[in-house]
C-alpha cells in the first residue's frame, strides 16, 4: 500500500545516468567472499535445479533469484548473498532452467512467471526443519517471479516465510515489453535474445521446435510471441503478459513486501510505477529511488549497494 519516492541512492559522480548505473556495475563490479555449495535436484517433471548455497550456520534463509539469463554468481546476486550472510543469513541462490551453464533436460524452460519451481525449493526448505525463518527476494524477471509466486499462495503461504523483497521489477510486462522497443533499449534487447535464440536452437536439435520464426525475431516482444509463449502452453505474447505479470498478484501477497524500482531505471517504463499498483495492496511497498539503474545501486561507490543495505533492514523490522 505504502508508495515513496526519494533521493537516499547517491551513485558515484561518474555514473550519472540510468543506462551507466545498470551497465558499469554488472561488468565492473567484484563481489568477494562467496563461497558457494552446488545442489541439484530433481525436479517432478524429470528435469532438474540448480542451487547455490552460501551456508553459515545460521537458522534463517534468504532464497533469491536472479534475472533474465542470468545466474547465482551475477555480481547483483552475488552481492546480495554476500549482504544476507554479513547480516546472520543464509542464502540460497537458485538458478533458473537452463542457466548456470547447463541446458535443462525439457522441451519447456524457465519463463518469467514460472512459480512452480520456487514453490518446489521453499517446500523443500520447510521439509528439511533447518530454518526458523526463509526471506524470499528476487531480481527483476527474478523478482516478477517472486511476486507472483508470494500472490498465487496469498494467505496460504508457509508460514516460515516472513518477508519478501524484489528488485527493479517489470511489474507490466506488456508495457514494457513495447519499451523495450525504443532506439535507447535495443542494446539490451540484442543482449537478451542472443543468448535466447542459441538456447532455442539448441533446443530444437532435441525437440520439437519450430525454427522457422526465428528470423522474424527483432525484439524481446516477438520472442514472447512466437516461444516462450506458446513453448509453455500460452496463446501468443499478450496471453503470456497476461497470465505472468506480478502486478495482477499483489493485491493477494499477505507478508510483508518490499519493491525497489529505480525512477532512473532503463529497463522500466512509467506503468512499473504506478501507485496504483499498489492502491489495493496493504502488504506491499513500491519504493522508488531517484537513481540506481537496473539491479545496480550503487551507493558512493560501485562496490556498495544501496539495494543490499535496504533490503536487509526491511528483513529485520519489516519497514
């Protein structure tokens, strides 16, 4: 319910706009001192996960996920596991099908609603009676996944999970699917769908996929339409928006939530913030630093993020 702009991110003098605080810290920025323990797990589709673990002894877990074609040792995840351990958490970077580097066994994948697999891995910490208290938290497709997942459950979401923080989250993904068009945009856009198409392409030398779109692909938007739409049983890009944009969940989510948009953000267009967005929606916060960028954050300097700070004290007062 709560929406609050302000100017508390204050990113290095030469970092001075949207596009340079979302590149210059995903290339530049190191992220020292974790150390991770590799999982996987079957999942009951006969494919499989791979988990992360950044384990320290302690009796609550912070589980993230990370963005479109990323993975747990992108350094704005990294970073967050990082800030969870220094502050008493353990942390669980999962990583999404078909990323980390290994192509998953289906013809389907991962897609930017799929909530089934993060059920999976918070029913599984709950069975296991290591935790006393799970935080989930997410980066941008990473974080509409979380919403989503934390909406679908509403009041029935287990009990051990007390909070949930999300990060420069494309809360309406047709609106910014159609952002994504503009001139400014498209070095993200080719970024994204190179590594998408050579996953489709790889894929179809073992399924059944149709190759024959592949060529009409130009933006993310025709991805949506012609794959990961009807790949994962949608009619078409508008369907799959439909049907997977958080923004339609958080009027369901019941804990405590905590949504970090950057105003400056390239990646978002003005509908991601919205306060209508969250009119309805008494657990949830939409926050919006002036600066920041897309997962970046930096704070004075590129190896400190104002993200990580702000989101481990919401985890210890909620606020």
């Amino acid at each position: 319910m709560p929406y609050v702009t302000h100017d508390r991110v204050k990113p290095p003098v030469y970092l001075w706009n949207g596009h340079l605080q979302t590149i210059w810290p995903s290339m530049a920025r190191r992220v020292d001192g974790v150390t991770y323990e590799r999982e996987r797990i079957d999942t009951p589709d006969n494919d499989f996960l791979l988990l992360d673990w950044a384990r320290r002894g302690n009796r609550r877990l912070g589980i993230v996920a990370h963005g479109l074609e990323g993975d747990a040792h992108r350094p704005y995840l990294k970073g967050m596991v990082k800030a969870l351990n220094g502050a008493g958490w353990d942390a669980l970077g999962w990583n999404f099908r078909s990323c980390a580097g290994e192509q998953n066994r289906l013809r389907t994948s991962y897609h930017i609603g799929k909530s089934d697999d993060l059920d999976l891995i918070v029913r599984r910490v709950v069975a296991s009676g290591a935790y006393d208290e799970v935080a989930l938290l997410g980066f941008s497709a990473g974080g509409n996944m979380t919403l989503k997942y934390a909406g679908e459950q509403g009041a029935n979401i287990p009990s051990l999970i007390k909070r949930v923080v999300t990060f420069s989250v494309p809360l309406d993904l047709d609106a910014v699917a159609n952002h994504f068009k503009r001139l400014s945009n498209r070095i993200y856009d080719k970024r994204f769908l190179k590594t998408l198409i050579a996953k489709v392409r790889e894929k179809a030398t073992q399924h059944d996929i149709d190759l024959s779109y592949i060529d009409r692909i130009k933006t993310m938007r025709d991805f949506d339409e012609y794959y990961s739409g009807p790949i994962h049983g949608f009619k078409d890009a508008d369907d799959y928006y439909a049907h997977n944009a958080s923004m339609y969940f958080l009027d369901k989510i019941t804990v405590p939530t905590l949504i970090l948009n950057a105003q400056n953000d390239p990646f978002l267009p003005e509908e991601c913030y919205n306060p209508a967005l969250v009119a309805n929606a008494p657990a949830v916060t939409l926050e919006i630093p002036r600066h920041g960028g897309h997962c970046g954050f930096s704070h004075h300097s590129l190896n400190r993020c104002w993200a990580e700070e702000r989101a481990v004290a919401f985890l210890e007062s909620g606020v």
